[in-house]
C-alpha cells in the first residue's frame, strides 16, 4: 500500500534551520522513500512499511533535542502522482 505523509517538525529553540535540515538530509538518505520538502512541511511518499519505518526512525533520532513537536499527517494513497 502506498502512503503519503506530511510533516511539520518545530524544535524549539532560536537556531531551529539547521535542525530542521538535519531531519530532511536523515529521510532524503532513504532511496526507499521519496521527499519533497516546502516552506510549509515536508511531503514522504512510498511504501507503508519503508515510508513509516523511515519517518519513525527520524523522529526517533530528532527526538534528542529537547522539546521537539512534530505535527503529522497519514494518507493511504500516493499524494505525488
């Protein structure tokens, strides 16, 4: 089953760009997933499986910093067609 995810992650801190980058270079690394980042969100298209291991995966490791809040949107269809 193809999924469409959109993200948006706001860690909470004043120099939050780069920590921002970070998690879209982590899910961009996958050749699994495809990724579109925009001003807004980032959009991950894929497989069910590979598409929320990956996305889960990234959380998990953006989750160091403290006090990060990610807002997350699941489609059970392919957004990027």
């Amino acid at each position: 089953m193809k999924v469409s995810i959109d993200i948006s992650y706001y860690p909470l801190m004043e120099d939050y760009k780069p920590t921002i980058k970070r998690f879209i270079a982590s899910l961009s690394a996958n050749p699994a997933i495809t990724v579109k980042p925009n001003s807004m969100s980032t959009h991950v298209f894929g497989e069910f499986d590979e598409t929320m291991q990956a996305v889960t995966q990234c959380i998990k490791d953006a989750f160091e910093i403290p006090s990060s809040v990610f807002v997350i949107k699941i489609m059970n269809l392919d957004r990027d067609k």
